[in-house]
C-alpha cells in the first residue's frame, strides 16, 4: 500500500514515520519550499511523550526540551501565586511519561531526521496541493506546478487551511472567537532569574491571560498572550507587531509581565478562529489529521499532542486492516471523533475561565480560583487528557 500525506507538520511527519516503522511505503507532499515549523512553544503531556518513547525517540526528544517541575496559576496584577499541578516526577510516576516543554521547530526536527534515516527522499517539497482526486481504489494529488502524484491512500494533514479538507467537503466557516494572540520567544538569560524557572505559568486576568514557559533546554522562555479585542482577524502565525503594542495591551499588569514583553525578539500577532468540529473526516480512501480535521484554540495545550495521537492510531488501523483501506481510515475516524471533538469544545470553555471578570480586583480572585482550580476540578479537566495511549487505545467499533 502507498500512503500519501499532503503536510510535512508535526502530524504529517509523525504519522509517516509510524506508517515507515510498519513497513508500508510513505510520501510526503509539503508546499514550502524548506522543512521547518513555524510557531514557537509546545507543552507536551504525557499523552504526546509516551508516543515519542513508542516510537523509540524519546531519549532524542527530551536532549532538545525542557524538564519543568510543575505549573502555577499567577494572577495579573499582583503576582498572587496558586498551584496548578506538579510535573517532573510526578507526571511519570502517575502516567508513566515525562512532561516537556519543547520549542516546536526542536519536535520537528526529530521527526525529521528520523524519517529521513528510516525512508530517505520520502519528503517532497515545492508540492502546494491545488486538488485531489479518487477514482475506483487509486487516489491522486495534484499540485499548482503541474505535478501530480498517486496512491492507495491520502492523508490530509496540511493544516488549519486544509486544500484537502476543503476538496472533500467545501470551505470551512471560522469565526472570529473575540481573542488575538502575541507569540513570541525571549532568550532567558536576559530576564530575572525567577522568570527562568522550570516552571509554566499561566497568568489570568479579566479579558485576558499570558502564559509562559521555558523550552529547548531552558535556553529560551516562550511567551503567548491572549487579548479579547476584534480590531485584528487575521489568522496568520507570521504577522509582525511591535513591543509597544503588545505592552500596550497588558498596561497595568504585573512587573513580570512587562519584563518579559520588553525581551520578546519578535512579537507576532494572530487572530484566534473558531471552528466547530467536522462530524466526519473521510471520504473512501481520503482522510485527515489534525488541524485540518480539528482545529483547536491552544487553552489545553493539546493540538499538537492531537495530531500525535492522531497519527498513532491512523497507522495502527491501517496495519489492522491493511487489505481494507476504507475500513481502516472509518476505525480510524471512529476512535478519535469523541476525544477529539470533547478537546476542541474544553479548550473554548477554558478560555472563558482565564478571562473571567471575576479576576479583576484579589478579593474576587482569591475565591474565584479557589473555586475553579480545586485539586477535584484540575484532575476533572486534565487526567482524561494526560492518560490517554493511542498505542493501546481499543480499535474495536464503538
């Protein structure tokens, strides 16, 4: 069987290089015309490490990230601190696998070198797809330079903008959530010493929150800031904005936060589009996989660690069913449509818990987060999520 996967992201690469491992015969189709990762920061739980280590990568992964001990809630004004979650030792002995923080260019490259030992030449640049078609048990891509490639089987992982989901089922509807983000990346040695702990910090304030944390060896801070204002709806992940602007919007909180801001090297800024889940991702022997088949707003830190799992179990299903394509990519859809969809639907929701009004003066902020990150709630919210294994998840049907 030839698998043919339109995106060489995290997802596209992780699920070739699973489908290598099992012998099938893989090509990769990446419109840019070099390999890399654009975006800065992952937060990668347990549920993403441990399919690094299935894949017999871990020891390469976690030379690039960061180890943190644990996670705090700060809140925006006074730097008043709460407990989220401890992490480093306990996040392996609870769920067996580390907990890292990685920048995601240091993910990529991994996957990268690892697929090209195990199928050298099997990532093909310059192919922007430009339509897809299927004919009887033969898919095809074809691409905006005239080229065209075939197979037995097409993967969608190119994105958020998908071509191929929009082939298979027209053009998506996003709205506009109300919130753009800053990104940006501050080499550590420049800031105080306690903003380079290992430690992720998520700072929550009334119409907005920022969070923080340390990736490739603690050598670099990773900072997004979330603002609800609807004077920028573009999504685009390399928009530049300035120092000014971004510290113009968390005017009045903490010192730290300010700090950070002035050491950004470059600030960009994008809109946050939200996007209901697709109730199906296939069509005879085309599927997709992550961002093109369920793109989420980053408030559970788990697009990336989806589009992993993702990968994970498509290949285990077409291992199962290899000699019934269309079986395989419908088990495949069958096993991850409800976690999927209930992580894109969290995510939202937790939005509204970093920028509730509540947040606004310590008093209201004291009790609202005593109340909504109890030890009960913070397992409710992120056990399910940390314990999952798409290497042992049952493909049985539903």
């Amino acid at each position: 069987m030839r698998i043919l996967i339109a995106g060489a992201g995290i997802g596209g690469l992780m699920a070739a290089l699973a489908l290598a491992q099992k012998g099938f015969e893989v090509a990769v189709y990446e419109q840019a015309a070099v390999l890399g990762e654009v975006g800065a920061g992952v937060q990668m739980s347990a549920n993403g490490s441990r399919l690094f280590d299935e894949l017999g990568l871990g020891d390469e992964l976690s030379a690039v990230a960061c180890h943190p001990t644990g996670k705090e809630i700060r809140l925006w004004s006074s730097g008043q601190t709460w407990k989220l979650f401890d992490l480093g030792a306990e996040s392996i002995e609870r769920y067996g696998h580390p907990y890292l923080m990685l920048h995601r260019a240091d993910m990529h490259r991994v996957l990268v070198d690892a697929l090209n030992q195990l199928r050298p030449g099997c990532v093909h640049l310059n192919h922007k797809v430009k339509d897809i078609r299927q004919e009887g048990p033969t898919v095809s891509l074809h691409f905006e330079h005239g080229a065209s490639a075939v197979g037995d089987v097409l993967i969608g992982a190119d994105g958020v903008h998908s071509v191929v989901r929009r082939c298979l089922f027209g053009a998506d509807q996003p709205v506009f959530t109300g919130c753009m983000a800053w990104r940006g990346l501050i080499p550590a040695e420049q800031l105080s010493a306690h903003l380079q702990r290992p430690i992720g910090i998520n700072w929550v304030g009334p119409g907005r929150h920022v969070v923080h944390y340390p990736v490739r060896r603690g050598e670099l801070v990773n900072f997004v800031g979330i603002v609800e204002r609807d004077d920028w709806q573009q999504e685009s992940w390399n928009e530049r904005g300035s120092k000014a602007e971004c510290a113009q919007d968390f005017a009045g909180w903490h010192s730290d936060v300010q700090e950070m801001i002035a050491h950004i090297e470059t600030p960009y800024k994008w809109a946050l589009m939200g996007r209901p889940p697709l109730p199906t991702w296939q069509q005879g022997r085309i599927s997709l996989l992550g961002d093109a088949c369920h793109p989420t707003l980053p408030f559970l830190a788990q697009g990336a660690m989806m589009a992993l799992e993702d990968a994970i179990v498509l290949a285990r299903c077409l291992e199962r069913f290899a000699d019934q394509p269309e079986t395989a990519l419908s088990r495949y859809e069958a096993v991850r449509l409800e976690r999927t969809s209930k992580i894109v639907v969290g995510s939202t929701e937790n939005a509204k818990r970093f920028h509730n009004p509540l947040l606004s003066d310590a008093q209201g902020a004291q009790s609202y987060v005593s109340s909504e990150w109890t030890t009960e709630k913070i397992n409710a919210r992120y056990t399910w999520l940390f314990e999952y294994n798409a290497a042992t998840v049952s493909l049985e049907a539903a």
